[in-house]
C-alpha cells in the first residue's frame, strides 16, 4: 500500500464521518461539494473534509482507493458510501439520517 493509500485508509478507519471534497467545508470549490456539505450540515452531522485541490496525489489517490471516479466521497465509519447525487438521494429518502443513526453517528437533523 502507497502512502497516500495508507493515509486515506487511516483517515477513513479513524474518523466517523470522511468527506474527501474540492475546497473546505467552509469553503467548498464545486457544487457538488458544496450540496454534500450543505446536507452534512443540515443533519448536524460531525465530519472531517480533506480537501483534494490541495494535494494532486490526494485527489487521484482517493479516487484509486474508492474505485470511484468522482469527488466528492463520503466516508461513515470506514465504509464508502457515495457521492454527491447518492448523498442527496439518501438524504431525501431519510437514509442518510438513518445510516448515520444505525452507526452511531450522532445528528441533529430529521427526514422532512
């Protein structure tokens, strides 16, 4: 393992909640990573956001690693669970506050 895997792959393991975006959370440089934030924020949820534009071997890297092709990525609990349009259909549907209360991720935010 590389080591740009082994970081992604710690960072993921150690963390509840991973978001891999372009930008900050504070700051998001994409639409599709700004809708990610914005629902992350919405649910109230704790996250770490690596930002890829920052790093050339981050952003390839996490694209290896998840076998993904596209940023953003969401990481719960070590798992991958998708990108901007996944996010945002589970979010919709509830399943994304539910995934993220199966897992014992504390939020503040309900379905609508």
């Amino acid at each position: 393992m590389s080591g740009i895997n082994e970081f992604i792959d710690n960072e993921v393991k150690s963390n509840d909640v991973v978001l891999f975006l372009k930008g900050t959370p504070d700051f998001p440089q994409c639409g599709f990573s700004g809708r990610v934030v914005q629902i992350l924020d919405y649910v109230g949820v704790d996250y770490k956001g690596h930002n890829v534009l920052a790093d050339a071997d981050l952003r390839q890297g996490i694209k290896d690693y998840s076998n993904w092709p596209t940023i953003p990525q969401l990481y719960v609990k070590g798992e991958f669970v998708g990108g901007c349009d996944i996010i945002t259909e589970m979010f919709q549907a509830g399943e994304l506050q539910q995934l993220f209360t199966d897992n014992g991720v504390p939020h503040k935010g309900q379905a609508a």
